[in-house]
C-alpha cells in the first residue's frame, strides 16, 4: 500500500512537470474501471476457466422435458466477469459422491428418471439407498483448466418426464434437513452436454419435507441452454420460478434459508449426456 501512494504521487509530480512542458497529461485514476467487470444475472460464458462468470438457465426434475412457463437463456460468447464470492458446494476434484462438507452441508450426488422401460441411465440410481451403487465422478480428458473430474450422468430412451441428478444440502444419517442459504445471492457453475438441462432447488414449499407438496412438488427451477462447450451459468435465487405443473409452493419467490436440495434434469431426448463442475452458492 505505501508502495502503491508514492507510486500514485510520483505519477501527479510527473504529471505536473508534463503539465508545464506539453500543457496535457493523465492520471492513473482508472483503477477497478477496467479487467472483467462484475457478473450479470444472465448470459452464459463458454470457456476452459474456473467458476468465474455470468448466466442463467430454467426447467424441473418432475416435469415434462419442456416446461413452457420456465425460461430458457440462450449462451453468448465472452469474457465477462461473475460472482466476486464464492462458497464451493463441491468442485468433484476429490472423486467420491459427496458434496464439500463445509458450513453444515452434509450431502451426496445421486441419479434418479421416470423409471422408463428398457431406458438407461449412467450412474444408475440407487433408490434404496444401499450404498451398492454409488455416484461416481467423470475424469475430465481433456481436463477444463485445472479442474480434472465432473460430476456427469448420460442414457436414453425416458419417455415420460426424463431423468436427472443432483443432491440434498443437509442430510447427515440420511435424513434430509433444510440448510440456511440465505446469506448468499444464488448459485454459479460450469456446465456442458448435448440436450439443454434445467435446475432445480427445492425448499419448504416445493419439497415433501416441507409438508406443502407430495408427489407433485413443482421445485424452483431455470433452464440452461448447455452446449458441447463449456460454459459457466450464474442463477440468482430470485430468477427462479416454478414450472406451474404441480403444486403451488404458496409464495413467490424461493426461501433461500430453507433449501433442501440441488437437482439437474433433462427432459424425453432420446439421448442426453450432461456433465457439471464447480458448483458454488456466489455473493
């Protein structure tokens, strides 16, 4: 910092001596106006880098592939900034099935589908939770910058609503709790595959913990436009809405002090192939 004023003051002293031999001269009063800038709400960045960057996406885990009243954010091209705070829900660099354990998450990936005949899904779900099966991660060849795994899951032929995969922010012993998100402004992560994909985030009213929906919990949810590039999507919590199939959650927006879990779904595509890295809660 003393560096930094006297290099400041020297720059005005050779200013005024510039001043009185050309009568013109600059300062160096452009500091913070330039680099990326900050992360808007939407827009999707496409790149190799680590959670850095700005957009938005819609869709939800029990509904049809296409829910018409969630919007879809197309990708745009850049290098924008994003988020400038980031809390890492998990960044899958050390290969096992559950999320970071840090500021009282306790959770674990897992796949779940419409339980189509004859269709498939990788990993399989593990419905029983028996352990027998669990989540594994993808090794990334070539790696996304210095991001070496992602969580991924792909198969076809689901006929009915799709399939996805995701986890809960807090179930320590398997029983799943709400977790106080409320401190952050939404979520931000890297994502790519070969269908568009819709997360969701559940809280009291839109999970059956919260004793408001059953078997038709209609969660907050926005869509992402992915391609086979990488692409980073910053989501406010207040972008999300629900898909307006199921039961309404009785309020308008997500309560953020009480999510209970993170999902991805594809919808009926006769193939899908969907991978996501570095998922953070972002300020």
């Amino acid at each position: 910092m003393k560096n930094r004023i006297f290099l400041h003051g020297l720059n005005l002293v050779l200013c005024g001596l510039a001043i009185a031999a050309f009568a013109a001269c600059g300062d160096d009063g452009n500091e913070g106006s330039g680099g990326a800038g900050g992360g808007t709400a939407s827009g999707a960045t496409t790149g190799t880098g680590d959670a850095t960057s700005a957009s938005s996406g819609t869709t939800d885990p029990t509904t049809t592939t296409s829910s018409t009243s969630a919007s879809t954010t197309s990708a745009t091209t850049g290098t924008g900034g994003g988020p400038q705070s980031l809390e890492m829900i998990d960044d899958m660099e050390d290969n096992d099935n559950a999320i970071n354990a840090a500021g009282g998450r306790v959770g674990y990936w897992y796949t779940f589908n419409d339980e189509t005949e004859g269709a498939t899904q990788q990993p399989p779900p593990d419905p029983e939770g028996t352990g027998e099966t669990p989540f594994t991660m993808t090794e990334l060849a070539p790696a996304r910058g210095q991001s070496t795994y992602a969580a991924r899951s792909w198969g076809s032929g689901f006929t009915t609503w799709g399939a996805g995969f995701g986890f809960d922010l807090n179930s320590p012993e398997g029983a799943k709790a709400a977790y106080d998100a409320s401190a952050y402004t939404g979520i931000t992560l890297w994502a790519k595959g070969t269908t568009s994909a819709t997360v969701m985030i559940s809280d009291p009213g839109t999970d059956p913990e919260g004793g408001v929906c059953t078997d038709e919990c209609d969660k907050w949810q926005k869509s992402l436009a992915l391609t086979e590039e990488w692409q980073q999507f910053t989501i406010p919590f207040a972008d999300l809405k629900q898909g307006g199939w199921g039961t309404p959650a009785g309020t308008t927006a997500i309560d953020a002090s009480k999510l209970y879990s993170i999902q991805f779904q594809v919808g009926t595509d006769p193939e899908f192939d969907v991978y996501i890295d570095d998922l953070a809660f972002y300020n």
